[in-house]
C-alpha cells in the first residue's frame, strides 16, 4: 500500500472520530441518595417508612440512567431494625436496587459478626476504603466499586471521617485503624479513572466540618454524597445541595428517611469525545403519604413488626425524672447496684428518653438503651476518675459528655476523693474500650467484662420494681460506708539530738514521750497503723504508732533505746459549710521504763478542721490533757497542720501539731515531721524523715524551771506500705 494510501486513510479516521464525538449526545445522570435513615422502617408522623422509600425509589428509577446509593448509618439504632440486626431493612435496600453504601459508625454497632451476616444478604457493596489493618493485612470492607448506568460508567468511593472512629465502639476497631480520607480518594480516583470511570463518587460518612475541609482538598471527584452530620434531624431544613468554591457539590438528606434526595449530573463530551461532568442539579423529595409504598416491602416491615411487639410490649415498671441527666442517674444507679460498685458511668450518647411516671412496656427500653451495649466492671484511680470528668466537661459533642452516680463535685457517695485510692465503677464497654476519647478508662485495673446487657438489666430492674423508679433509690447506695486500712513499716538510720534543758527536765522527772532518746546514732523501726470507718458524712480514725530504736555512739555498741507510742481517736463530722467539727482522744506513752516510770499523756479534744485545696488540712480545737507521770491537768489550744504536696515521682508531707496551756504550768509543746519518700519497687520506698520538738514548762512537780526543751532527729531508710479497702 502506498503512503500516500495510508495517510488518506488515518485522514478519513480521525475526521470519522471528530464528527463521532460532535455527534455524541448529552447524558443525565439521577444519583438517588440516602443517609441516617438510622435503622427508621415505619413512618414517623406522616413522612417517611421504609415501604414508601422503596415505592418512591422505584419509580425515580423509571426516568432514565440512574443508581442508588447511601452515605452511612442504614441500619440502625431505630429498635425495630437492631431487632433482627438490620435483616429487614437489607432487604428493603436490595428491593430499591442500591448499587453501593458506606459503613456508618451505627452500621457496626451490632459488631462485625452481625454486619459480615448483613454483607452476605445484600446484593450491593459496603465500602470503606480508608479502614485499614494496622498489620497491612486484607481490610475487612471494599474500597470501590464500578457501576454502568446507562452509557456511564460510574466510580463509587466510600470513606469514613477520622473522627467517626470516636463513636465506634473501639472493641469493634481492634486492629483497624481509618485513615486519611482525601489521600485515599485522591489514589483511588486516579485508578477508577485509569479504568475508564466517566464520574467518580464518594459516600462520606462524617460530621460536617470534616466532610467541607475533606471536599475543599479532594481531587478528580465530582459529587460527594455525605453523611454523618449531627444536626441531620431538623428535616426540610438540612440543606440539599453544597456547591463549594472548586466547583465540587456535596448532598444531603435529613436523618430517618423522611425525605429522598435526587441529583441529576449532566455529562457532556469534551474535545477528545471523553464524558465529563459540566453541570449538578439537586433535590429533596418528601416521602409522605402521597407515595404509593412498595407492596413486598411494607409485607417485610409489617412481619418484623409483629415480631417486635411480641416482645416490646410486654408492661414492666415506671421509671421518674424528665430529663437525660435524671433518667441517665437512674440507670447508672442500677450499675453500681448490679455490679456491687462505688460509681456507675454512661455516655450520654447511649441513653435515650422515655415518659416519665407511667407504665412502660419493654419496648420504651430500646428508646432509654438504644445501643447492645454490656456491662463492665473494673477499678480506677481518684486522679483517673478526675481526668475522665475534666474531659467530659470538655466535650465539645454532648453525646460525648458523660452522666455519673454516685460521683458528684469531687465527692464519691459524699466522700473527697483521694487521687491514689481505687474505687469500684462500673461502666459500658463502649467507654471500657475507650469510645468517645475516654483512655483513661483503658488503664482500669480488675477489669472484668460481665457480658450483661446494659438494656436487660434495666428490663430486669423494671418488673422487679413495685413503685417508680427515682435517682432517690440509690442516694443511701454505699453511704453505709466503707473501711480504709493503712500498715507501714519503717527501717531506718537515725541521727538523734537532745538538747540539755531536755536531759534538766528528765532530772526532774518531767516525761514526755516526743523527747526520748539520747543524743546518739540508732538504728530505728517505726510501724503505723490506721483503721478508717468512712461513712460519708461521718469519718472515724483510730490512728496508731510505735517506734522503737536501738541507740548508741557506734553501729558496734547499739543497746536498747526509749521507745514511743502514740494513739488517736478522732470522730470528724463532714459538712458544707466552712469547717468539719472533730472530736479526738489521745494517748502518748512508752513501752520502757526511765529511772522506774514512764511518760503517759491522755489527751482530748474538740474543736473544727478545715481543708485548703488538696495540699493543706488545718484543725483548731479546745485541748484538755493530764501528765499521769506527773499528776498534772492542763487546758489549752491545739492548732494541728499537715501539709502535702507531690514533688515529681517523690512525696512530700510536713505535719506540725502544737499545744499552748493557759493553767499554772503554761506548758508549750510542739511537734514537727518532715517526711519525703520516693518509690522503688512496688510498696517499697526510700524514706528521709527530718523531725523537730518543742517542749516548755513553767514549773515541774510545783518546782520552777527555766529553758525550753529541744530535740531535732534525721531518719534515712526504708518504708514498706500497704492499705486495704473492704465494704
């Protein structure tokens, strides 16, 4: 053939091609679009109901080249579709001929058992291209799929916003992790592109903010249909249509299905004959009772009904309070009380609101308990649980807030809380496993995961109930009280010093048990014991200390030294006002004898504490004591102070206790220790104890004296503590 053959060839071909591609028609293109229809099959009002949805959808797709698609949340929480795990309305999708939906986070409420049971049923993918495996192994959803509608070719993306993670149970997300959603879709536009995909779609599942940044940044796609959004339940007033600066349009609907959104892309060719999108009209159709409702649909959704009132409508019993906070306590209430707990915590996002004082039926509980969520029981730190208020109160989403009982105002059943002590709290595994942000709860210890759901539970507690259920139910819950014990032992070098009016005072057979000892090295064993009844409002302490030493001038000529012995009892009245009243009793003696005798000192005393903050406690009290060595009364002020104060992992504690006598004797006394103590290994930590003590007396056994008494000790060493807490 010649070329000149040839080339009059390729001539006519490409002029075929050109006239081809001027000749090629205009399509419109109908996206039938859902989002948050939440699991909604029956009507609500008068819009709406799965049946009328269908009906409608069926008849839209009789005009020309369409598909159907969704952005999320299909399948629940609506009662009714978690009752048969979603089944229903799978089917009810199948019948509208979805071509594809994203996974919204109430889509895998049910856990991934249920949702793998729903993927085989339905004749669509699920799609979810940024939820990956942490290990890079297989993702457990599609990330795309290809439909031809018409002459179109059309490119399905489904993503998730980071956030949405927060509202997964993250039990459900072990291993997973959601990814980037404008890298993802960028990748995967260009390979549904490469694939000759004329229209690239992305169903977006996240709130709002995430889904207008995620549009503005995302590339090569031309119609996002999202969902996600919190406010989706202001109906006709959700705005249908999107059009941002860049030319990208995203839709929505209002949530339950009440309405259908309709988009029409008109694809025109361009110079190269390839179909572009040039122009996006869109639209909500209300689904009211002007819709002919799809007969096998409404057949399917009348069954579960049935189904469902077979068990919904069963009477138990009546439940008070007329907000989500009130009801929200009672539930929590029946926590602690089923799992034998100090505190119950809920999300406020997984309770519902039901009529207040009248009979309810099961199915009311589906509205309080929306959510299949179980009961878990474990322990936390007082500093944890501070931690989980402060963010709850941070919460920018109220869904995220979290509804407490038994902890109120930095009080546990009307106890301060104290930063280490563990308490008993019962919790769902939603917030066990971290959902909504709540880490602090993965640090539990004893955690225990009892498998009870949080909605028989309540069911259980409503039939047993003869009248209505109230928050005042569970305000004596735990307030009969709780036992604190705290054992320490103390090994330690010890420096001591006693001063000479000290040893002039003993000459005159003056005994105070705080200035014993010799100016001397020791070897010095302390041991603590303090037993706490705590009942709220009441607080009784038996405090009790021994110390004894071994003394000498050298480690090699250590003999037995003068030992202490000190014990309190004190009755401490909580109230709301400035300061707590107190009662004490005392008694300071010494298991051996000086010179035949030795020191004994009741004492008793009344008066008020007050505590500063969480470092300082201050109590002044009217104080009576009597010397038996000595056979003297004195009456006086007692000022105590105790000081705490966390220095990096080290603790700090600085406790001073001083008497000022207004009798014959004017006895001046005071007590100073210094402790600091950093952990080692376990309850094991190292000790350095600085101690002071003050002593003066007027005269001694009706004898003058002059000079105040001194002592000074310095103490290194080891401590051992434990501490128990029992019901």
């Amino acid at each position: 053939m010649s070329v000149v053959l040839q080339r009059g060839i390729y001539c006519v071909f490409a002029c075929f091609l050109f006239v081809s591609s001027l000749c090629a028609e205009d399509i419109r293109l109908t996206v039938i679009h859902s989002n948050d229809v939440s699991g909604q099959l029956t009507r609500r009002g008068d819009r709406g109901g799965m049946a009328a949805r269908v009906g409608l959808i069926r008849k839209l797709q009789t005009s020309g080249p369409s598909i159907v698609l969704d952005a999320g949340d299909a399948l629940g929480p609506n009662a009714r579709s978690r009752f048969d795990g979603g089944a229903t309305m799978c089917a009810a999708m199948n019948r509208a001929n979805y071509a594809a939906m994203t996974m919204g986070n109430h889509d895998l409420s049910l856990g991934w058992d249920v949702l793998t049971e729903r993927q085989k049923e339905i004749d669509f993918p699920m799609l979810a291209a940024n939820l990956v495996r942490k290990d890079g192994g297989k993702p457990p959803l599609q990330s795309y799929t290809t439909v031809g509608a018409g002459d179109v070719q059309v490119g399905i993306i489904g993503v998730l916003g980071p956030e949405v993670a927060d509202k997964i149970d993250p039990g459900h997300l072990s291993g997973l992790r959601v990814g980037d959603p404008v890298k993802v879709v960028d990748s995967l536009a260009v390979v549904l592109r490469e694939k000759k995909a004329q229209c690239v779609i992305v169903l977006a599942h996240m709130d709002e903010t995430s889904a207008l940044n995620f549009a503005r940044e995302v590339k090569g796609v031309d119609l996002i249909v999202a969902g996600g959004f919190s406010d989706l339940d202001r109906g006709l007033q959700v705005p249908g249509l999107i059009r941002l600066v860049n030319g990208l349009t995203l839709v929505v609907t209002p949530s339950n299905g009440v309405s259908i959104g309709r988009v029409v892309l008109h694809l025109s060719p361009d110079s190269e004959g390839n179909m572009k999108v040039v122009d996006v009209s869109a639209e909500q159709i209300p689904v009211d009772r002007s819709v002919e409702p799809d007969l096998e649909t409404e057949r399917l959704v009348n069954d579960l009904r049935r189904r469902y009132e077979q068990v919904a409508s069963q009477r138990i019993g009546r439940i008070a309070g007329k907000t989500y906070r009130d009801q929200g306590r009672i539930v929590t209430g029946l926590m602690r009380r089923y799992l034998n707990s100090e505190v119950g915590i809920v999300n406020r996002g997984g309770l519902g609101l039901v009529p207040s004082n009248r009979v309810l039926k099961v199915g009311h509980i589906d509205h309080l308990v929306p959510f299949d969520d179980r009961l878990v029981k474990m322990k936390l730190t007082g500093a944890q649980l501070l931690s989980i208020v402060k963010r709850s109160q941070d919460a920018l989403r109220e869904d995220a807030q979290l509804i407490f009982s038994g902890l109120e105002k930095n009080t546990i059943n009307g106890r301060p809380i104290q930063k280490n002590e563990l308490y008993r709290v019962a919790v769902v595994e939603f917030l066990a496993n971290g959902g909504d942000g709540y880490g602090e709860f993965r640090k539990g210890t004893d955690v225990v995961f009892t498998g009870m759901p949080l909605r028989q539970m309540v069911v259980y507690a409503l039939r047993d109930t003869q009248a209505v259920l109230a928050p005042r139910e569970f305000v004596t819950l735990r307030s009969d009280g709780i036992w604190h014990m705290n054992w320490t032992v103390k090994g330690a070098f010890n420096r001591n010093y006693i001063d000479g009016t000290t040893l002039a005072y003993r000459a005159q057979r003056e005994r105070v048990s705080f200035l014993s000892g010799k100016t001397s090295l020791a070897w010095h064993t302390t041991m603590n014991l303090m037993v706490v009844r705590d009942m709220g409002k009441q607080l009784l302490t038996l405090d009790q200390s021994l110390a004894i030493g071994q003394v000498g001038t050298t480690f090699g000529d250590l003999t037995r030294s003068e030992d202490q012995l000190e014990t309190d009892l004190i009755y401490r009245y909580r109230t709301q006002s400035v300061a707590d009243p107190f009662v004490l009793a005392g008694y300071s003696t010494a298991l051996s004898r000086v010179d035949g005798q030795r020191p004994r000192l009741l004492r008793g005393s009344m008066g008020f504490q007050r505590r500063f903050g969480r470092t300082l406690t201050v109590r002044l009290g009217a104080r009576g004591q009597r010397d038996l060595a000595v056979e003297a009364n004195d009456i006086g002020v007692e000022v105590y102070l105790d000081y705490r104060r966390s220095l990096g992992s080290g603790k700090f504690r600085s406790r001073v206790r001083s008497f000022t006598g207004f009798t014959d004797r004017h006895v001046v006394s005071l007590e100073n220790y210094n402790s600091l103590a950093f952990p080692l290994i376990g309850a094991l930590s190292l000790s350095v104890q600085q101690s002071n003590f003050l002593y003066r007396v007027n005269k001694i056994r009706n004898t003058p004296v002059d000079g105040i008494a001194y002592r000074w000790d310095l103490t290194l060493g080891l401590v051992y503590d434990l501490g128990w807490k029992w019901y």
